[in-house]
C-alpha cells in the first residue's frame, strides 16, 4: 500500500480510503466489520463516514453508519490508533439534520458530540463540511447557468465561513477533532477558507473531497491545480460514478441489492447515452488491459497528479478486493492515451 500526506497536515493517508455510506442500508454490521478488518490487512489505514449516512439519506438510517462504525471501534480497540476516521456534518436541506438548517459553529460543536457518541471514539482525525451552505455545483448542478453565482452574497457567506471556523477551532483546542476539511466545495470555498484562517488564527482546511471520475473529472485542472499549490488533500469520491463504470448497469441491468435498486434522492442523474457509450468504450480498454472496468477506473484516478487518496465503496468483499487490488499496479502508457481519447469524446458525459 503506497501513502500520502494529507495535505498542510503531518497525518499519512494511505491511497485507498475505505468509504461507508452502504453500511446501514445495503450492509450490515457483520459486512463492515468484515471489510474493515480486510481493508487493514491490506494497508488501508483512512475511514471516510458521515452523519447522515447511509445512502441514500433518510431518517430512519441517518446515523447509522456512525454507529456501526463505533461498535467495530468498541469491539476492536486496539485499532483505533491505527484508522485514520474522517467523517462529516451534513449540509443544510434535509429536515431530520438539524431542521434543514445551515452549518453554524455551534451546529459543529453539537455535531462533534454526536458523532463521537456514535462512534464510540474519544476523536475525529478529519472532520469536514459536507457541502457548503451556499449553492454548490455539484450532485449533477455543473451545468453552465444552472444557477447563477451572482445570486450569493459572498460577504454574507464569508461572515458565516469565519463562524463555522471558530466552531471548528473550539471542537480543536479541545481535543474533539484533529483536523478540518471541505466536501463539495469550489476554489472559491478553499481559498476564502484558507484566508480567513491565516487572517484569524484558525484551522486550516487540510483536503477536499468532491466527485471526480472518467465521466465528470470537472475538477481538473483548475480545482486540482489549486489543491496542490495550497496544500490541500484532493480526495476523490465516486470513483466509479456511483457504480456505473464497473458497466454492471448497461443495457438496462439492475443487480440485486445494487444502488439503482434503490430510490434515489437525486435521481439516476448520471444515467445518459454519452454516459453508456463513455462506459462501453471504458470497457474495451479494460479488457485490452486484461483488467476490468472498474480497476480501470481506479487505476486512472490514483494517477491523476494532486490526488492524495480515492475514497472507494463495496457492498461485498469481492468488490472490495477487486478494488483495492486496482492500486497495486499502474496502468501503461497506451491504455492512458486509450483513456484520453474517450474522454475528449465524452468530456461531460451527464
């Protein structure tokens, strides 16, 4: 297993960060245990959660995979010094989280109590905002004028980024969380976050985790470029654009107990016939490769400069195993150029 720094901070991420939403839903507690337990044997030391999972969110699961997380931390003790645990205050819009409402310092500091109740764990190594409080162009909002920028008050925002920081700052001197970082954020969210702490004395966002994959790399290069000149982690989620690239949806199929089988609150909104012909191309490198298409995937996502570690999912330990035996190898030069070409092709696919 190969690592990295996790951005202005001193903590070394390994490449794979295990990802959780399906745990509470589509998983159970003995499926979690089993895969973090193999997941550690093979060197992955970086756990991504949140507190409205699992998914898709409701609220009757939301939680859920906190919990499991902390009966596993309870029952395994030894390990936690061994897990780097990130996990996430949800943004505002869903009623059961805090009424809808926005991401404050004091909704920090009470979401902090919770998840380290339901984590059963004296600390949160990484602690990020799910999504900003303003208008984010990500969950399929990336389209040109899709909403307008121009409609928030940036100093509005800024005033409430500062409040958000000094929640953060307290749950820190305290000892609660060891580090702070973004999801679904922008350059301009990064950058005003960064100045504001530099001009305060605050946390400084050491990563970003938003959606970056062969059918929606948006973040290269501009997002990207900025990460590594700033210091700031990129972790990429939905490697594998929320199972598609793995192809096991073409052609109408619909596995048992797979995401598509379940409602989803945004809709299959990445499910487009560019996206299908993208995949289908995808495929044939693949098995040119003598790979499939989902270590592909992978592959080309662990080697795009300024990505620190790719958060994946599995709800078996096959698909676990196939996963992470994608990181082992890198993929050859003419499979990278293959790659290329699709994607100018199909740059935005959905």
């Amino acid at each position: 297993m190969q690592f990295s720094k996790l951005g202005s901070s001193k903590v070394s991420v390994s490449r794979v960060c295990l990802g959780s939403m399906t745990w509470g839903l589509q998983n159970n507690q003995q499926d979690a245990d089993q895969q973090i337990a193999y997941a550690l044997e093979q060197g992955v030391n970086f756990i991504d959660t949140a507190e409205m999972y699992a998914v898709p969110p409701s609220a009757e699961t939301y939680g859920k995979t906190e919990s499991i997380i902390g009966n596993y931390l309870a029952n395994n003790p030894s390990q936690r010094e061994n897990i780097v645990l990130a996990s996430k205050i949800a943004g505002p819009g869903m009623a059961w989280v805090r009424d809808g409402g926005i991401i404050t310092g004091d909704a920090v500091i009470s979401s902090v109590e919770a998840s380290l109740k339901r984590l059963k764990t004296d600390y949160i190594d990484l602690y990020q905002l799910h999504w900003p409080n303003r208008q984010s162009p990500h969950f399929g909002q990336h389209a040109p004028n899709h909403y307008k920028f121009s409609d928030s008050d940036s100093a509005q925002q800024t005033e409430l980024m500062l409040d958000v920081l000094q929640g953060l700052d307290a749950c820190v001197k305290a000892g609660k969380i060891r580090h702070c970082g973004l999801s679904d954020d922008t350059p301009w969210g990064i950058n005003t976050y960064l100045k504001l702490s530099e001009q305060h004395n605050l946390p400084r966002m050491v990563s970003i985790q938003n959606e970056f994959n062969l059918l929606h790399a948006k973040d290269w290069p501009y997002l990207i470029e900025n990460c590594v000149h700033e210091d700031v982690a990129f972790l990429p989620w939905s490697p594998l654009a929320g199972g598609m690239l793995s192809g096991k949806y073409l052609n109408g199929q619909r596995p048992e107990g797979s995401r598509w089988t379940i409602q989803q609150r945004n809709g299959l909104f990445r499910d487009t016939e560019a996206s299908t012909a993208a995949i289908t191309a995808y495929q044939e490198i693949a098995a040119a490769n003598g790979i499939t298409a989902a270590q592909l995937a992978l592959k080309w996502c662990d080697q795009i400069d300024g990505v620190t570690s790719t958060i994946i999912g599995a709800t078996s330990i096959a698909q676990l195993k196939e996963d992470i035996d994608a990181f082992k190898e890198p993929l050859s030069e003419q499979a990278l150029a293959d790659i290329r070409a699709v994607l100018q092709k199909y740059p935005a696919p959905f």
